[in-house]
C-alpha cells in the first residue's frame, strides 16, 4: 500500500502542466504589452514556481491591453511570477504617495529601459539615501531632487 501511494504521489508530481515563461530578457519596468515576449510550455508539476502564471491570457485584457509590468528584470525561460510583476492599476512603493493620475516607478535606465519614456513627458526625480540615525539604526529617505523634467 506504501509503495502504490509513493507511486502515485510521484505520478503527479511529473504531471505536466502549463506555465509562462518569458521568451527573451523582460528588463525592469517594461510593460507586457507584447505577447511575443511570452509563451507557454509544459513541464512537470514539481517544477513550477509557486505563484507562476499557467496561462498568457491572464496578463492580458480581453481586448489585448497590458495588465503588468515588471518589477525585476526576468531573464529569458525564466516562469512568470506574480511576485516580479505588478498591476499597472496597483500602487506600489513611493506610488502610493503620487496623486491623481500619475505614476511612479523605481528604474534603473540603460538602453534596454529608456524606451519606458516617450519624447514630451516630464518626471520628477527622487534620490534615496542610507543612513544610521544617533541610535545606529538603519534609516532611509527620500528627497526630490528635480521636478517636471522635460
């Protein structure tokens, strides 16, 4: 009986199942506008990613439009993870203190990422520091170092 159940719970264990995958590197910030950029394979289910996505449509509208972007860069045929995405909608970090219908997000720019800004938008640009207060606790702040930048 053991050894039927250890038989079993193995054969589930390589049960394929469908998951997202990222087809070529996604840098930090890109908004999942493209479908090419995803596709979906079949692998054992002991291999996938708690919090993977199994199917493509789940990053889409019904009409095609990006649902998130990413927070990490994601390297290519690595599994789409909730936790490396974000909702566009969603506020997340130093959004949170953005009004209206701006938004805010942490990038680090090189040429894979500047084409997150189009030519006429402005941003605002933060700086944060690290520092130890008078009881030697980690602290940090953020200041504004320059507005509405063209």
């Amino acid at each position: 009986m053991y050894l039927s159940d250890l038989e079993i719970k193995y054969k589930m264990m390589a049960e394929p199942v469908k998951t997202v995958f990222a087809t070529r590197r996604i840098p930090q910030g890109t908004s999942h506008t493209e479908q090419y950029m995803l596709s979906e394979k079949r692998i054992p289910k002991e291999y996938m990613q708690p919090k993977a996505f199994q199917n493509i449509k789940d990053l889409f509208t019904s009409d095609g439009a990006a649902v998130y972007i990413s927070l990490n860069t994601i390297k290519e045929n690595e599994q789409i993870l909730l936790t490396k995405i974000s909702k566009t909608s969603q506020e997340t970090g130093i959004s949170t203190l953005i009004l209206g219908n701006k938004k805010a997000l942490s990038v680090n720019f090189d040429i894979e990422t500047s084409n997150i800004l189009t030519l006429g938008e402005s941003v605002d640009i933060f700086g944060i520091v690290d520092y130890t207060d008078t009881n030697k606790e980690l602290q940090e702040s953020v200041f504004a170092v320059a507005w509405r930048i063209l």
